[in-house]
C-alpha cells in the first residue's frame, strides 16, 4: 500500500453538470472529513459504514460554504485503488471543482499525478494485466512496436527522421571506438573537423524537428479518424465537407486518391486529424498499389475509423471483408449518397454487420456529403464517443508531445557538449560521451531506450484522477 | 584447510556413491585449479591465499604461467585488466614488474580513459617467477597430472536452471581421485586441440604440449554445452638472420609506470631492449592470395571460429583487400634467446608458404624460422552456462575461467581466473560472493559480455566495449576495486589503508582547489601569460584554471601558495630484491612529505580537468544502476508472461539473467520485452 494519500478531479476538464472528486490512500477518510460538514454541522464521515453516500456541504477554511455535495466512502479494499476512496460530488463549474480540490490538499492530500489512481490499482493488486485493458493496451503498442510513447502518435516522417539521426550518431561513435581499438586500420586525422560538421546537421535538424514541437506538430495531436472504404464511394467528398472547402481532388474517376491526405481539424472542439485514403480494392497498376497499402497502414495505426459506403450500390462481401480486417477498432459506418436512389438501406446494413461481424456495435449512418446532409448527426455521434471514452483525450496528446520535446532538447545539448569538446580540443575519445547520451535521448522518443521508470511512464499516459 | 571432521565427511561422501573405492582417493583439499596457465595460476593463488587446501593440475610443471603466443602483456584495455587485477590482489601485475624488458604507456597522446600499459616480457623469466611464487605459497601444491573427470553428487531440490549436481573431486588419467569441494577450469586450449600448420596437424596443445582428451566428455555428461574456438600465433625467428636496419626500432618509455600498485616506481626504471617495425606489402599479399586453397581455414578443415580482432595475416589480406600494408612488430622473446616473435602475422599456412610470404617482408628477407607460425583448435563452454561469478549454473562448486570460457589472451584469463579463484574460495568458505559490474571495471566488462552474450569468438577485450571507460581508467584501479580485493581475501589491511587515504587527499585537495579563488590581479595576470595561458577577466577557482589545458596542478604551484602539507604513510610496496617469494607486501620507506607522490597529483589533474565529463558519465552509470539493481526472482517463470514474445521468452528463460539490466543485454530481447517483464515483475511483487 502507498503511503500518502492523493487526490485530483476525476471528470474532465469540460464544464458538465457534476464533478468528481477523488480522494484515494490510507488517509482518505479522515482528510474528506476535514472538509465535508453534515447538515447539521458536524463531521461524521469517519464513522459512516462503507459504500454509502452521504449529503453535506464543503466549506473553505475560514468557513465560507463553498458548495453543496454529495460523498461516497468506500474503503479498502473495495474500492477503484483498493484503498480507502473518497469521491465528492458537487456541482460542476471549474472554479467551484478546483476550490473544492484545494480545499482537499491543504487538508493533507497530494495531488495525483496522471494515471496515479489506475497505478495504485494495478499495483496494489486490484486489476491485473488482463483485466487492466487500458494497461493491456499500452503493452500490446509496447510488444508490437516500440511501446511507451505510444508511437503511433507520432508522425511517420518524425519516426524515420529519428531513426536516421540515431543511425548517425551511432556510425560516428562506432568510428571513433573503432579508431581507439584498432588505430592501424581507422584514422582519426581530421576527423574532429569532420565531426563538427556532422554535427551541426544534426543539431539543425533536431531543432527544426523542436519548431514542430512548439507548434504541436511533432505528433497527429488529435483523434486520428482514418476515411475508408471502397473507390468511389465519396470519401473525398466527405473530407472536403468536413474541411469546408475543397482540398482534395474529387473526381467520378475511382482510385482518383493515391496517397494519404492528412488534414487537422476540430469537431465540437474535438482535435482530430483525419487522412483521407485511397478506395481499397484489387489495385490495377504499381502506384495504386502503394496507395493501397498505405490506406491500410493508416487504419491500422487510427483512434477511429470512418467506413464509408455508397447507398446506391449494395453494401456486400467486399465491404465486410475490410471491415473484419480491424476487429478492435472503433468504426462508425457512413452510407454516403442517401440523395441517390439507394441500392440498399441502414437497416440491411445493419443487419449485415451483426450476422458477420460477430456481435459488434457499430453505428451506421446515412449521409449525403454532396447535399450536406446527416453531417450534423455524424458529429453528434462523434462527441458522444468522445465524452464516453471510447476515444482518447487530448490530455495523452499533451503529454507525449512534452516528453518527446524533452527528449529532443536533451539530445540538442547532448550535441552542443560534443561540439564544445571539439572546440576545446579535447582527446577524440570524450566525443563518444555526449554522443551517446544524445543517442539514448533520442531513444527514448522512438521506445528503443529502456527506461527504469516504466511503470510510472505507463500510468503518466492515464489522464489525471483516472 | 580441512579439518579432519571434514576429510572424513568427504571421504564417506565420496564411498556412498557405487563404485567408488577407498584406494582411488589420493587427497582431500577445498579446491582444485584444472591447467596452469595465467587463469589457472591466479585461481590457485586466490584460494591459497585465503586458507584453502589448493592443488593446481598442469600437463607439464615446466609449462606453468606459459606465454604460448605473444612475448608482452598489457595493451589497449589489456593493460586495465591487468592493473584491475593487480588492485584486487592478483599476480599478474606483480610478476610482470618483476621480468619486463620493455615498457611503454600506450595512447599517451590521447585521453587519460584510454592511457593503456604494455610490457615486453622475459618469457622465460615471467614462467620461472610465476611458478617461484606459486611454490612458495603455503596451501598450494602443483600436481602434473592430466585431470579427466570431474566427480559429482547428487543435491536434491535444485533450483530452476540447475542440473542437480555438486563437485566432490576431480579424478586424474591414472585414476586417482582428489576429494575437494571446488573446482576451477582452467583449461586454456589444451581441451581436445588440434594444431593445423598448412596439410600438417598434429593432435597437441601449444607448443606441442601433450593435449587433454577426456575432460570435454565428462562435461557433456554433466549437460554442459561445448562449443569449438581457434585461435593462432605467428612464427619466430632467430634474431641473427633479420636485417633490423630496414625496420624503424620502437623504444619504450623513459620513465616507465609499473604495472603493480604495490611495485615501487623507483624499481622499475631499467635498461630496457627494443621492438622493431616493418610492414607486409603487395608481394606478402599475392604470395597469401595464391595460396589461399592450402589455408587449413580457408579450405575448411578447421571447424572452430577464429577471433575477429585478432586476425590472422591471412584474413587481414582476404578482409582489408584494399589496404596496401600492414604493420608487422619484431619483438624479443626474451633476454635469453635469439627468438623474435613476429607480431601482427599469425598463421597457418605450410611452411614453404609461410617461409615465402615471411621473406617478402623488409627486413626478414633471409629470415630463419624456428618455429612455424600455426593455429590451433580447442573445446570450450558456452560462457552463457556461468553466472557472474564465474561458477556454473548447473554445477554447484565448479567454475570456469580463461579460454575454456570463450576468452582469448593472457589478461583476460589471469583477470577471470582471478575471479573464479576468489568465488571457488568464497564458495568453500560460506561467504559472499564477489561480482564486479559493468560500472566497476573492465573485468566486470568482460565477464558480464561472456555470460550474457553469446560468443561466437574468441572474446578480447577492447576498450570500445568498456561504455563507462573515462571512469574505468587504468590509473583509478586501485581507488575502484582495492576495497574488493580485500574482501576477497587477497588485500592487505595496510593496502586498504592506503588507498583510503589516497582517496581522501584527492577528495580534499579537489574541494579546496575549487573553493580556492584568485583574483585577477597584475602578479596572476604576468603569471599566466608566462604559461602562455589567457589573462583573467574575474576572479576565478584554482579549479578552473587547472582545467585550461595548458595549466596542471603542478604548474600553477606559484599562485598558489597555501597547500596544505599533507603528512602521507608510506605506500605499502612489493619489493623486487631481496626474498619476494611469497609476494607478501611489507611497509615502504616511512616518509612524511610535503609534496604529493606524482599518482596522486595524476589523480586530482584528471578528477578536475574532466570534471564535467566525469559527471556524465557518472549519471550514465546512475543509469544502469537502477536497471542493474531491479533483479529478477529467481524463480521466475517466463512461460507465465503472456505478453513475451517467443523468441524473448526463450532466451531469457536459458539465459535466467540477474537483473533487468542484464536481460535488456541479451540479443534477441528488445526493449519491448523488457517492459512487458517490468510490468510483469511490478506487479507480482505487490
């Protein structure tokens, strides 16, 4: 069991109607107490059974009644963390909920870090992995590919420019190591010259990548929505709606999309960043082919996928074919052209998916993004997802985008030491020093480094009081 | 040494098992060293030296601490093993002081990680006084005897990864038994070996030393995997037949470092002989290139892997195709020979071959060979069998140490041989084990690279794979590891006093100089510009300025005229005349001095000047150390981590690594395993 006891607000950061407050650890009880007075002015909290929900009110130090709540104490070990919890309920309104949270901290608690309350969780043994589904998904991104941050947040070109940076850095300490055991066969005659040159190009472009940074670019910060379906359906179109204005070429010519559009936008101030793909089908020539391809890439890396179909023709193998492809993801099926004469309708649709697509739920839409029509429905459904967490939160976004930055500039003074070492004339074998440190630094973007502090590093990506 | 409870409780154990009879049994000791080269002597010495009943089996009592290859010991890296060694209270270091004929510091023009020492030895000498100091050493007998079994029993209830077995004796070719409680292998190439000169094989160990043919198949049967290395030498030549004017001579320096920390530096400033330097050329080349076919390796009779960075003339031809030349070092043998060991051209071409390609060579165009360049095969274990410690994970009692481990070079066996002896000892005695890590030393290095990677070589040690090297540096050995020398057994009291207060006067000394301010004043300003060193533009630390590159500590003596007089004990010293046979170590000259002895201002130079980089470095350790001290249970089970990928599972569960740190090492696991084992290990911990 930990030992402090910690506390943040567990509902998002939006106004909503009521706010939750959570107080976790052995001290929990007693601290909601200090703060929670009973209708009649007492304080009862510590003596009430566990699982009830008790009505009374906060007030700040100096007495002043800050809010009417509701408070639920649930004690170990059942409960969230498997700690003592404490949840207040009060009215919504940011100002009220952050005095309310003070109120709490300046009465013994700590504030939680993100994820803090699911760490306790798992560590104290009340979720294991396989339950932990939101842990299971962070190791299935680690096994597959490079783990903790997430990689598939990051852009594709950041991921490759990394790996080149690394592989450069790697080749010059290798050459200078090489020199060091095997000085007969590897000259270091001119290299600091050499090197400082190197090393300029890599500063330069760790600091260009460090702009992106600053202008939240360095990872898709959004929802990233992939369009998919067959040629032809109208998925440019639907972009384009979406984008109001007309950044994709829209022909009546299937496979017009060849590569990945990828455009940032909001949705009832949702971030997303949604790719437009090319129509999946039996590419007939090479460059169609790798559109294909990357169309696949895309939805295999998305947050949501957006399927589009065409009512006029009938919704058939083909399109659940490519449906069963991604099993886990979440999808919102669109049935574009409902101003044509429709070959099909939402209710076979539906249908059709529940026979084959073994029970899942997934909605169906019809829309006409030509006339404009359904698209509102559509972003209702959207932030209903959102606010019911099937999609993740910007706060993740933030939170990668910081430590990759950390992580570049680290590497930046990293190659700033090294070129201060050739500047003072120092012995080529320093070099490897700092270079190695900007090698591991820059790891640690890309998952390749391993760190000790995982653990903590998982739960981080957890918004705060969950 | 055994009581007489013990021998009995050994000799009863040993009758228990079928078979065994009474008349078989020839001693009982605590500990038995396998062969008696520089693993072997080293490993013997370590348990003698703490108490133990040791015997050291060699084929040939004449063959002891042989130098089969190259006439020096030291080098790049080799030369830190050697000094690490030395500081933990090994041999090595000592012996070669005692017979050098040549010294140089290596890299001096470069920084002060990779200052490396090399000695040109007395072949002769360096065996003759080995094996002075073995014989002289209580506790410790020599036995000629080739060792063909290894006698075990049966321990109930072994851990995972363990076959269940634990070492009562050794038994020799005549049949008799020696009872002890450890054994360490120290086999070198002598397992199985094949030497190959062109179509000519002889089945014998070095230098035609009678081979050992039995021991491999009693550790098969043990479940130990054997694997087969190669590894080779070049010719000699008889110095009367070489031209050396057409070679450029290569000196050694003039004021020569001992190897030793407990060597008096006055000691070992002597005359000292010179190594020649020629190059191969065109001619070597295509002799070599037409010749290929008659290559026991390159026409595939040799079934071992041969070591990369210690390549034979042939494959530096086949390999550097485009290098013109490539250099070839003329170095005595001895004080007492004409031999001329011919560096840098390893061989086993024919003879006529050989003799052709030799002669292309300025210089050595009549040379006369004495003895053919050849190489030779061998049996040895995969390292990944050991742990850290050096003792087998299967086996309790039974280490391995020097080539039969994978290794390759004198340093690297004396350094493991060294560590398995102190491990056997602590073993025997019920005390803690002692492991040096990757942040501690290079032996740390190398022994961690041979039980957690796979090696498909023989293994050399080299400086790039040290990553922690500006701490590991040749000149701190002492201040790094005396400590663990003395836990081992093998270090003095007086020893350990001494390099505590070593440590204590740098430590001091650093924090004053950077605490001490100068002003920039008219008499500092004239000071500086007199040592061609930039004028001050505020007042400064001493500190600071000594780490201008043109200022030591030495030289900014003048403006700093407050030192504090530091009253030193005498440094603890080897002596070199005199009755040194049992390599005690007695008191030096008791002096009070002012001054500091020059290793100490080389020590507070450094600790300055590199400040800033001995700081990140250091926070890089801080790094592996927390992967490092995350250790894995012991009974873990890895099938139980459904998250592991196959290959990842596999190899840790053959490996069982220590530690998080040493998982992340292992090829085939990639940092994504290692996280799904940290969520693993959190978890099942609360």
């Amino acid at each position: 069991m930990m030992r402090d006891t910690i506390a943040a607000v567990a509902t998002g950061r939006n106004a909503s109607g009521i706010s939750i407050i959570r107080v976790s650890g052995q001290e929990a009880v007693s601290i909601a107490d200090r703060v929670f007075v009973g209708k009649n002015g007492s304080h009862f909290l510590k003596n009430v059974p566990t699982h009830t929900v008790h009505y009374g009110k906060i007030l700040s130090e100096d007495e002043v009644f800050l809010d009417e709540v509701l408070a639920i104490v649930m004690r170990s070990p059942k409960s969230y963390t498997a700690e003592d919890v404490v949840e207040i309920h009060c009215h919504g309104g940011i100002t009220v909920t952050n005095m309310i949270l003070e109120q709490i901290l300046k009465a013994g608690a700590r504030l939680a870090e993100p994820g803090e309350f699911t760490k306790r969780a798992f560590l104290n043994g009340r979720i294991d992995l396989s339950e932990a589904e939101a842990v299971m998904d962070v190791i299935d991104a680690g096994s597959k590919a490079a783990v903790r941050n997430s990689e598939k947040q990051l852009a594709g070109h950041l991921k490759q420019q990394i790996l080149s940076l690394r592989e450069t850095i790697l080749h010059q300490t290798a050459f200078i190591e090489s020199a060091l055991d095997d000085p007969e066969h590897f000259d270091l005659t001119d290299y600091p010259a050499k090197l400082k040159d190197i090393a300029d190009a890599l500063l330069d472009q760790i600091r260009s990548l460090l702009k992106s940074a600053d202008e939240g670019k360095l990872i898709s910060e959004g929802i990233r929505a992939v369009i998919l379906g067959k040629p032809n359906v109208g998925k440019s179109t639907f972009l384009n709606l979406l984008l109001g204005q007309q950044k994709a070429i829209v022909t009546d010519i299937a496979g017009t999309t060849r590569d990945i559009l990828e455009e940032r936008l909001t949705i009832r101030d949702i971030p997303f960043v949604i790719m437009d793909t090319a129509g999946i089908r039996e590419a007939q020539d090479v460059v169609e082919k790798i559109g294909v391809d990357r169309a696949r890439e895309a939805a295999a890396d998305a947050d949501l996928l957006l399927y589009l179909s065409d009512l006029t023709s009938e919704f058939d193998g083909a399109d659940l074919q490519i449906l069963s492809e991604y099993p886990d993801k979440k999808k919102i099926i669109l049935l574009n052209k409902s101003d044509l004469d429709a070959a099909g309708s939402e209710q076979e649709v539906r249908e059709k998916i529940r026979e084959n697509c073994s029970g899942e739920e997934i909605p169906v839409l019809s829309i006409s993004a030509r006339n404009n029509v359904g698209i509102d429905a559509f972003r209702d459904l959207v932030e209903k997802m959102f606010f019911e967490g099937h999609l993740p939160s910007s706060d993740e976004f933030y939170i990668t985008n910081l430590r990759h930055k950390e992580a570049l500039m680290e590497a930046a003074t990293s190659l700033e030491k090294v070129e201060e070492s050739i500047r003072m004339d120092m012995p080529e074998d320093f070099y490897s020093i700092d270079l190695m440190d900007a090698y591991m630094s820059l790891g640690r973007i890309i998952g390749e480094q391993i760190e000790d502090d995982l653990v903590e590093e998982i739960f981080s990506k957890f918004c705060m009081g969950k | 040494m055994l009581n007489e409870e013990a021998r009995k409780l050994a000799i009863a154990n040993f009758l228990k098992i079928e078979g065994h009879r009474e008349r078989e049994i020839r001693d009982v000791v605590d500990l038995c060293v396998v062969g008696g080269g520089h693993a072997g002597c080293e490993a013997a010495l370590a348990g003698a030296r703490n108490g133990l009943a040791t015997v050291m089996f060699t084929v040939s009592v004449d063959s002891i601490a042989l130098m089969p290859c190259n006439p020096n010991v030291g080098g790049s890296s080799k030369g830190h093993l050697v000094r690490e060694l030395d500081a933990l209270g090994g041999e090595m270091g000592r012996n070669i002081d005692k017979t050098f004929i040549q010294s140089k510091m290596l890299n001096a023009s470069k920084g002060p990680a990779v200052h490396s020492l090399r000695a040109q030895a007395d072949k002769q000498a360096y065996t003759r006084s080995m094996r002075k100091v073995l014989e002289n050493t209580d506790n410790l007998m020599i036995k000629q005897a080739e060792v063909c079994e290894l006698i075990t029993e049966d321990i109930p209830d072994a851990p995972k990864g363990h076959a269940g077995k634990r070492i009562i004796g050794v038994r020799i070719a005549s049949g008799g038994v020696y009872l002890c409680r450890a054994v360490v292998l120290s086999t070198g190439t002598y397992l199985n070996a094949r030497c190959l000169c062109g179509e000519m094989i002889t089945h014998t160990g070095p230098n035609g030393l009678m081979a050992a043919t039995h021991l491999t198949d009693s550790l098969r049967a043990l479940g130990i995997e054997i694997v087969r290395f190669k590894t080779g030498t070049p010719a000699r030549m008889d110095k009367r037949s070489l031209d050396f004017s057409k070679m450029q001579p290569q000196y050694g320096d003039e004021r020569v470092v001992p190897f030793s920390f407990s060597t008096d530096p006055e000691a070992v400033q002597k005359e000292q002989v010179a190594c020649y330097l020629t190059y191969t050329n065109e001619k070597t080349h295509e002799i070599i290139k037409a010749n290929l076919d008659r290559s026991p390796i390159y026409a595939g009779i040799i079934e071992g892997t041969g070591p990369r960075y210690c390549p034979s003339i042939e494959d530096k031809v086949v390999k550097f195709a485009d290098k013109e030349r490539h250099q070839v070092f003329i170095e005595p043998e001895g004080l007492y020979t004409n031999e001329m060991y011919v560096g840098g051209m390893s061989s086993s071409l024919p003879e006529d071959v050989q003799l052709a390609m030799y002669r292309t060579v300025p210089g050595l165009e009549n040379c006369r060979i004495v003895r053919n360049a050849y190489a030779i095969e061998y049996d040895c274990i995969k390292a990944t069998q050991l742990h850290h410690t050096l003792a087998f994970k299967a086996v309790d009692g039974l280490y391995g140490a020097g080539q039969i481990n994978g290794s390759s070079g004198y340093e690297e066996a004396a350094a493991q041989g060294l560590l398995a002896g102190i491990n056997a000892a602590m073993y025997c005695l019920g005390k803690k084990p002692i492991t040096i890590d990757r942040s501690e030393g290079y032996l740390g290095v190398l022994v961690d690279d041979l039980v957690t990677k796979e090696t498909r070589e023989p293994y050399r040690m080299m400086t790039s794979r040290a990553e922690y090297r500006l701490l590991l540096r040749q000149d701190n050995a002492d201040l790094r590891l005396r400590q663990k020398g003395y836990e081992a057994g093998l270090v003095s009291e007086r020893e350990l006093a001494y390099v505590k207060e070593k440590q204590s006067i740098i430590d001091k000394e650093v924090e004053r100089l950077s605490t001490t301010m100068v002003g920039a004043g008219a008499a500092i300003q004239e000071f500086l510009s007199s040592l061609d060193s930039a004028p001050l533009k505020t007042a400064t630390s001493l500190a600071e300025l000594i780490s201008r590159p043109e200022l030591s500590y030495e030289s900014i003596a003048p403006i700093d005229p407050n030192r504090p007089e530091y009253v030193l004990k005498a440094r603890p010293v080897y002596r070199l005349t005199g009755d040194e046979n049992r390599g005690t170590v007695e008191a030096g000259e008791e002096k009070s001095k002012q001054t500091l002895p020059e290793d100490i201002i080389r020590q507070i130079d450094i600790t300055v000047k590199y400040d800033g980089y001995i700081r990140r470095q250091k926070k890089q350790v801080e790094g592996f150390k927390k992967l490092e001290n995350k250790l894995i249970d012991e009974d873990i089970d890895y099938q139980d981590i459904k998250n592991l990928r196959l290959e990842a599972r596999q190899k840790l569960e053959a490996l069982r690594p220590v530690s998080i740190g040493q998982a992340s090492r292992i090829s085939g696991v990639s940092p994504a395993d290692i996280s799904v084992l940290l969520i693993y290990m959190e978890q099942r911990r609360s």
